[in-house]
C-alpha cells in the first residue's frame, strides 16, 4: 500500500545504514529505547478495546441522527489526524449529512466568534478532545460553544450532544464530563498525542462523521502485519532511513508534496508526527510540506532554483484516482485543449508528476524520495498513519532523539501562564 521509490533522491540502498536499522528496529519491539512507555500505539490496531468500540459507535450513530455539524475542539495531535482523515476520505466538498468543522485550535476571537455565529440556529454537537485536560486553546473555546449549544437547546438536550474524548481518569476534562453527565472515552496514557488518531481521539469523530473505522483498523493492521520486518526490506524503515541518510549529508528540511488537495491535512499531520518527534536536541529536519499544483506556481520557483542542499522533497504518487473525471472535445476548441481530450484528470495529474520530478530532480538537483499510495481511501489511511508511526520511531532512534516526548512546546505554555496570571504560576 506504501512502496519507497528511491531512484531520484541520489542514494542507493548503500548509503543507507541497514546495520543501525537493525538494531533500532530491536529497542522498538522489545521496547527498551528512550521514551518506552509511549509505545502503546504499536500493538493499538490489534489490542484496542473492543467494547468501548462498539460503544463509541452506538453514540456515535445517536449522535449523527440528531445534528448537522460536528463541532471537534482540540488541538495538535487531538485535531489534526481527524482533519486529515476526513478530508482525505470523504473528500473536501462532500454533501453527506454530517460536516465536520473545527475549533480549539486557535485564540482568534475573530475565528471563535465567527463560527458561534454560523452555528446559530444550527443543529450542532461537540466533541471535545484533550489528553491533558488542561491545554488553553481547546478549553476556552469548549467554554464557548458548550455554553452556546446549552442557549440554544437547554441543559437536558445538550448532555446527549456532547461528547468528551479525554484521559481514563484524571484531568479537568474528565472531571468537568463526569461531573455534568457527557459520556467519555479514553485516550490511553502509553499514546501520546500526535500518535492518537487511531484511538477514540480519532475514530469516535470519524464515525459521526459516517466513515467507515473498520476498514482504517483494516488498513492499519495490513501496515502491522506487512511492517514488521527489522531491515531494509521493511519500507517504513527503507523511508526512516532515506530521511535520516539525507539529513547526515547536510539536507536541513523535508517537503512532504501531495498532488491531491484532499491530503493537505496528512501533510499537517505529517509534519506535527516529525516536528515534535524529531525537533530536539538541536537536531531534526524541519518538516514542512507543499500541495501540488497550487504550489507550483509559489514555492514552484523557489524549489526549483533557490538555495541548494537545504531542502529535499518527499513526493507521494496516488496510483488510482477514487473518482476520475476526463477532459471533454469542445467542438469549438477555442482553448486549444482538444489534445487533451479522451485523458483524464488523474492521468494528466500523473503526467504533471512525472514532469516535475524530472525539473526538480534534474535540473534543479533537488532529491526526491517518491512515495507510492494505492488511493485515498480508508484502508489506506489506516496504512499510512501506521506506516508514518513507525517510520518517525525508525528516525527518531536513528537521529539518537527520544521521538516521544515534546518538552519544547512548554516553554511557550508557561510564558502565557505568567503573562496570564495563571493561579500557581510564577
Ligand atoms: O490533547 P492535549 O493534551 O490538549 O494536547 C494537545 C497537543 O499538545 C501537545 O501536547 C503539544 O503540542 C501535543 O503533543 C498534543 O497533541
């Protein structure tokens, strides 16, 4: 479902440190690297609760039949994965009954407000998600909309329209739920964050949303199943250990390129999974990423005759289209398109692709890695999240980092703190 095409990012199999990949791929299944107790997402596919599944589905269909919008409040690893399976699988401007729309992940009032006013009169419900319970950005923007949805449907009624993804036990979330009746699930203490988005964090959205879970459990248990290979011959690694061969020659950034709009959230998700997993210690790529063809005609430039050595690009492919579309004959052919006419979209996309790897590639000696995907469906989802997962892993051991911690992204928390007059901080 994933293959590693390294043909253009100027390596081969050689350069790549097998001996190393091969011990890391030891400290990740027996455990014994640095952050071991945030390993719980590598079994997850398999071992998760099957009970609290089939209980987040009945709410989840109680919940579907009685709103319009799903509101998700969350942030980072609590946001980003179920934006990026959404839009990947039910496309961007799709008209199924449930649209999902977002907040908790920014203090704009204009963006805060601006949405309660759209939601006026609507029939919402919320989901809010925080593994900590205590993240600013989530939780006063939850304080708006649940005091709005509670105006608008009474206190009795939004109790069935909110629902709390959070930790099993502690943490003002789980006490604010419990306290005023919303149902929970649990995000596990092992899965941090950005590795959550296969447990309720993701799914219990995902499944108001009307997508079909099982098949990314499916997805991701073929990545397990397929994945588990302590060599090369693993492509997760294949791809941690192109990465990391890359970052030892000097390269300091990695674009993740998609020419499919509808994966411009797996790239946001992307780039938080290496961000945080990676960015430490003074080391790490900077993960950033571009969508094509938008970007060609931005960034275009820049990649393909700015500073070199700096940036290398990561392209996926997507072999099969989930819809195609082709270009008609115009029989006035104004446009002088009709040589185009009788191909599809998908093929002159595939086409563009071909013709930018050779610019980038060859002309502008930029490496590229090419990342091949079947579709963008749920099956592949699940794949991809467990394949992305266990190449960071790979990569952060690899960059001798422990990949599951953040403790940089603190320093700004305490500093609004202070500046905030939080109780308790000094
Ligand atoms: O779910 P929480 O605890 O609100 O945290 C949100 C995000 O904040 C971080 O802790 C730091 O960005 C992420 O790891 C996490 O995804």
């Amino acid at each position: 479902m994933i293959k590693v095409d390294l043909q253009h990012s100027g390596l081969s199999i050689t350069d790549l440190n097998e001996a190393k990949v091969k011990k890391v791929h030891e400290m990740i299944i027996n455990k014994s690297g640095k952050g071991n107790d945030f390993l719980g997402w590598i079994e997850w596919p398999k071992t998760f609760d099957k009970k609290e599944y089939e209980k987040m589905k009945k709410v989840a269909s109680s919940l579907r039949n009685k709103i319009d919008v799903l509101v998700t409040v969350g942030i980072g690893g609590s946001y980003l994965g179920i934006r990026a399976a959404d839009e990947m699988i039910r496309g961007i401007n799709h008209s199924d009954k449930v649209q999902v729309i977002y907040a908790g992940h920014t203090m704009s009032s204009t963006y805060v407000s601006q949405l309660s006013e759209y939601l006026k009169g609507k029939k919402f419900g919320i989901c809010v998600i925080s593994k900590s319970g205590t993240t600013t950005e989530p939780g006063i923007a939850f304080r708006a909309l649940e005091k709005q949805l509670i105006d608008q449907v009474g206190d009795e009624n939004s109790k069935e329209l909110i629902v709390a993804v959070t930790d099993s036990a502690k943490g003002a979330l789980k006490t604010l739920a419990d306290n005023k009746g919303y149902p929970t699930f649990v995000i596990p203490d092992d899965i941090g964050g950005r590795f959550s988005v296969l447990t309720p964090v993701g799914i219990f959205p995902l499944l108001v949303a009307g997508v079909n879970t099982d098949n990314i459990f499916a997805g991701a248990i073929k990545a397990m199943d397929e994945l588990v290979k302590g060599d090369l011959s693993n492509e997760a690694y294949k791809y941690a250990a192109a990465r990391n061969a890359l970052y030892n020659q000097g390269y300091k950034a990695e674009a993740l390129v998609a020419y499919e709009l509808q994966m411009q959230y797996t790239a946001e998700w992307w780039k938080q999974l290496f961000g945080e997993s990676e960015g430490k210690d003074n080391k790490g790529l900077y993960p950033t990423s571009m969508i094509f063809s938008t970007d060609l005609h931005s960034l275009g430039q820049w990649v393909q005759e700015g500073a070199r050595n700096v940036l290398f690009e990561t392209v996926i492919k997507v072999k099969e289209p989930v819809a195609n579309m082709l270009v008609e004959t115009d029989a006035d052919n104004y446009d002088g398109l009709n040589y185009l006419a009788g191909k599809s979209f998908h093929e002159i996309n595939s086409t563009a692709i071909e013709g930018v790897i050779d610019a980038h590639v060859n002309t502008g000696k930029m490496p590229n890695i090419v990342l091949e995907f079947d579709k963008m469906d749920d099956i592949q989802f699940g794949y991809l999240v467990y394949f992305f997962e266990i190449a960071v892993a790979m990569s952060g051991y690899l960059l001798e980092v422990n990949p599951f911690d953040q403790p940089g992204v603190e320093v700004y928390k305490y500093n609004m703190f202070k500046l905030l007059g939080k109780p308790g901080v000094k």
